[in-house]
C-alpha cells in the first residue's frame, strides 16, 4: 500500500517541479512510512510513499522495466500476480522482484491500456510510457483506492490525497458552490467532483490517458445482466460461497499480520469463519463499541470471536474522543468527514496498528447482497407516496423522537419520483431541508436537483434491471466508493495500515449482479442468500440478528456532553460558514436537536464538520 503522486507537462513539456513532488510524498508519509522514492524525465515527475507488504526489501519505487522505458507508481494490492507473474516469465520477460507492482509494468508491455484487465485487486496507478510519452492513470473496478487529478491547460496533476494533490500546483483551488451543497445532501461529494472546483476523482473502473493531444478518460469494466432462471438459489449460494472463501484466501497474501476488523454483522463473521477455517493462527480480531450499551456492538462481536478461538481486542469511543481527534482529522482528509463512524475505524485502526499491518473488513456485502432495510422497504414506496402529502408529515411530526429510522424510512418513501427517493434515504439533509438551510443567494448558484440527477444517470444506466438491482447498482457506484471505500481507505491509511475488502472481489460482484432477484432477499428478510450460504459456518443467533448499522451515539453526545463544542462551531457569531446559510433555519436545526424536539445527528454532523473544513482551508 502506498501513496502516489505525479506531474506531466504534457504541452509546453516545462520540467516537472522537484519539489513539488517531493512536498506531495511528505504529505502522505502516513500512507507510506517505509520508503520513499522519485523519478523524472523532463515534463513529468512521479513520486511514490511505500508500505511494505509484500518483498518487503524488493519494492521500492517508481519502478521501471529492463530498459527503464516503462516506469509505475503503484498503490494497491494484485491477488493473482504470482499467475501473470508466471505467466510474463513463460513469454520471456525478465523480472527483478517479487512484487505485484512490477508484474503491472510487464502486463503493460504486453497488453497496453488492456493490462488492467487482468487485474484482480485494488489499485491506483500512474504509469509513464517514455516512448510514448503518454502517462495512463487507472483506477481499480469498484473504486477501493483512490486517485484524486486536476487537469490544467497543457498540464495535469495527481495524488492518493487532495491535501497532497495541492502540493503539485501553484494555482489556488476554489470551493465549489455546487460539490457544497451536494455534500449536504449525500454526506460526501459524488465522483467526478470534489469540493474544489477543478480538482476531480478518476471514477472506478476507469483509465486516463494524457498525451500531447490532451486528457481523455474511458470505462474498462461493467457489471453483467441478471441471469435468466435456469439455475436454483441452492447453486448460486454454493458459488457464492466458493467465491467468497476464494477471494478471504486471495487477501492472507501477505508478509505481515493480518487482522480482521470484526462487527459480530453476518459480513464480518464471514470472514473470521473463513480465516478460521484456512488455518489463519493466529486470527487477530478488532471490534469498537461505546460506553453506551445500547449502541454498541461488542457483544455481538464477543460472541464470535470466541465461536472462532480469536484474539480478540475492544476498543470503546467516548465523546471525548470524538472532541479530541475530530479537527485533526477533517484536516488530516483535507474534506468533511462524512460520517461519525470514521472516528471509530480511526481509533480501532489506530489500536490494531500496534499488531498487524493488514485488516480484512466486511465493506460490500450490504450492497452487493441487499442488506440494508431500504432495500425491502422501496417496495412500500408506491403505497406511501400515494398518500396526502400533509397525512405522512403530520405521522412524521408525531411520531416520538426515539422513532428515528422509522421517521427517515417515511420521508424517504413518501417520495414517488425514484432518483429523489435514492438520494432521501442516505442523505443528511432532504432536498425541502437543503432549500430551508442554504442562503438564497448561495441556492442561486447551484442547481438543486443534481443530487437526484447523479442518481438518475446511474439508476437509468440499469434501466433494464428490476427495482432492487437498480438500487444495488446506484449504490455500487455512487454510496460504496465516495463514502464507505473512501473512509476505510483514509481511516486505515491515517494509522499506517492497509485494508482489504474481500466481498468486493470483482468476480464475486459480478456473480452478484448475475443473481436473479428474487433470491437476494425474501419477503422482509435482507441478504436471504448470502445468509443460506453462510447457514453452514456462523452460529444461528448471529445470522437472525437484524441489520442496526453501525453507528456512533452522536445524537445522544450532541445533546449532552458535546452539546457546547457543536453550539461554540455551529452558532458562533464568527462561524465561517454562516454566510452559506439561512441563519435562523439553520439555528433551528440546532436547537430542535438540543430541545429534543427532532433528531437532526445527521444534520449537526454535517454542519459540525462543514464548520471545521472552512476553518482549516482559511486558517
């Protein structure tokens, strides 16, 4: 796991800026502390902050081929490279280590911008063709590393990090009106934007070619149609689960110790269960909880890891943590946190960095197997959205302030149109709250139905697939790789260690997609198949727990404990992000949540974190 960086003067072919690069890689020491390294020819300057995983003494980078024609830098990890890498040898290249990475730079000279078709792992890279001086940047299927670029005239620029991608260039990065106000709709700003207008993210599953006749970027990977019904759900759980142990044995690939982050959730288990039965001793489990007995999640976690004979570690959150570390790391991320939970992948990683270097975690199963409530409940949208308008928000308003879920899963289905809905069920503000909480002459710069339409552009590109596989397949693109992939991703890179996502496997995905509908889920019951598959291996009690998400007290914290730290943010008349808002609906936002009146965790959240992103950029 490493941390890239890299400049290419593409048009006036000036020298690459030394220290630029070199101030981009000290950016990112966190994401490389065993090494660093740096190349340049002319125009172009790539640099590279390694962790070492695998040849621990023979990676460094950039790397380049026998006759330095090819060059890399390689973040990411490639499970099948000992198959390619035997494979290049019998077509007689000659390979110097036994690293992944430089299995990538033969497959290059081989297949060209096809090598990342044979790809089977995570990655980002930036590889420079000195022949043809022509740099390709790739990004992985589902998104799991990130590569953030900024195209300029004649020029682009590009980072593992914003902070470290503004390290690359003098020019001065903007906010962007409209990546501000979808990031209080979607709790994060959607691929391509960021919030700097500008600065973009490689979306997954893409390459970009930069050459003396500009930037172009192209799509290398889809996900296939649903299967017809010639096969039963018996057959599809038995690959399911061959598939899955394949892809847990794929990712022990390692030189270090491996840990597995543990929620006592039906993904997570699955993996300790597979660990266990590959032999992995010794099996180092991590599990985070909180003072708060009815939030946490630690009994569930106890109970299997003593099934599986673990070494298991708790950790516990308090507010005081999150009072703590919450500036650092909205500084560390150079963004708003998207959600509370990445304080607590934060501190867990932090403590299992103390034993392992690499952790196995569950990301991916909700989506790719239908695990989360929303995916049952959509069906109920044609008969709650049917309703009188007025019926559903007075239900809304009486129902008491405990009844959370119950409240966002009616606002949500009151919807009919189904790209506004999508954006409703996850987001932190609703589209009539956004247009209560922004300025009126900051609402005149943006474009309000933009959330919808992201989703509208993907939910259309699966028009052919049942409503399920239509919310499976938004979310697979937009919720997965700009929030839950890009958290553990910095969380665990923060604290120097690397994540693995077994689930998303790109052939275990695409046997998902290929799943008819109808075994995903059954009547209200969320991942019917997965669980059937798994029936053999996790304790009963844990396949009939019902999905809670994980999710930090900060409802609770907000009202007490930290109620002064969010008014001090928030409500300060030297607030920085007062001019964005509507003040008095902003303030009420507060103060219903203070009194008790509605939970708005979610809304407080976002401005909380919004508040100290402005305080860092300007500070």
């Amino acid at each position: 796991m490493c941390g890239i960086c890299g400049i290419f003067n593409y048009g006036a072919g000036t020298p690459a800026d030394r220290a630029a690069i070199e101030r981009s890689a000290r950016a990112m020491v966190h994401r490389g502390p065993d090494d660093e390294g740096f190349y340049f020819d002319g125009p172009v300057g790539l640099g590279n902050r390694r962790l070492s995983i695998i040849d621990l003494g023979g990676g460094h980078q950039p790397l380049a081929n026998e006759d330095e024609t090819v060059w890399i830098t390689f973040n990411g990890e490639i499970y099948n490279y000992r198959e390619l890498r035997a494979e290049l040898l019998a077509r007689g290249h000659c390979l110097r280590t036994g690293t992944d990475t430089e299995v990538v730079v033969h497959l290059y000279e081989e297949y060209g911008q096809a090598a990342v078709e044979r790809l089977r792992g995570m990655f980002a890279f930036g590889l420079w063709d000195r022949r043809e001086r022509r740099l390709l940047l790739a990004r992985d299927r589902l998104g799991i590393k990130p590569l953030f670029y900024r195209p300029e005239p004649g020029r682009i620029t590009f980072a593992s990090e914003l902070r470290a991608l503004r390290e690359l260039s003098p020019s001065p990065t903007d906010i962007d009106p409209q990546a501000v106000y979808d990031f209080f709709g979607f709790r994060y700003v959607p691929a391509p934007s960021t919030l700097y207008r500008g600065v973009e993210k490689l979306l997954p599953a893409h390459v970009l070619v930069a050459d003396a006749h500009g930037v172009k970027t192209e799509c290398y990977w889809t996900l296939p149609p649903e299967d017809g019904n010639s096969r039963t759900a018996e057959e599809y759980a038995e690959q399911l689960f061959s598939l899955l142990r394949e892809s847990v044995r794929l990712r022990l690939m390692a030189d270090v110790p491996l840990g597995v982050y543990l929620s006592g959730g039906v993904d997570s288990s699955a993996i300790v269960a597979l660990m266990a039965e590959l032999h992995v001793r010794p099996l180092r489990t991590f599990a985070v909880g909180f003072e708060e007995t009815e939030k946490s999640e630690l009994p569930h976690a106890a109970r299997v890891a003593r099934r599986f004979a673990t070494d298991h570690v708790e950790i516990i959150v308090r507010a005081s943590d999150l009072a703590e570390h919450l500036e650092r790391l909205v500084a560390f991320r150079d963004e708003p946190l998207a959600e509370p939970t990445d304080m607590a992948l934060y501190l867990m990683s932090k403590r299992a960095a103390h034993d392992v270097k690499v952790v196995l975690a569950g990301e991916g199963g909700d989506e790719l197997f239908a695990g989360y409530p929303k995916y049952v409940a959509d069906r109920l949208a044609g008969v709650v959205s049917a309703l009188p308008q007025e019926a559903t928000q007075a239900l809304v308003r009486w129902l008491p302030y405990r009844q959370r879920r119950v409240k966002i899963a009616l606002e949500a289905l009151s919807i009919s149109d189904e790209a506004e809905r999508s954006t409703t069920w996850f987001a932190s503000f609703t589209r009539e709250e956004r247009e209560a909480l922004f300025s009126r002459d900051f609402l005149a710069q943006v474009d309000p139905a933009h959330p919808a339409r992201v989703f509208a552009q993907y939910l259309g590109e699966a028009r052919d697939r049942s409503p399920l596989k239509r919310m499976l397949y938004a979310d697979l693109k937009v919720w997965l790789p700009d929030n839950l992939l890009a958290r553990g991703d910095q969380m665990t890179m923060a604290a120097s260690i690397e994540e693995r996502v077994p689930f998303l496997d790109h052939q275990l995905v695409e046997l998902a997609a290929r799943i008819p509908t109808r075994w995903l889920t059954r009547g209200f019951q969320t991942k019917w198949l997965l669980k059937q598959a798994l029936k053999p291996y996790l304790p009963p009690e844990t396949l009939r727990r019902r999905k809670v998400g994980f999710a930090l007290p900060v409802g609770l914290w907000f009202r007490k404990s930290l109620q002064s730290m969010v008014a001090d943010l928030v409500l300060s008349p030297g607030a920085e992000s007062r001019h964005y808002f509507n003040t008095r609906n902003m303030e009420n936002f507060v103060r219903e949540h203070f009194n008790g009146v509605r939970d708005r965790q979610k809304q407080l959240w976002a401005l909380v974190n919004f508040e100290l992103w402005l305080r860092h950029r300007n500070g």
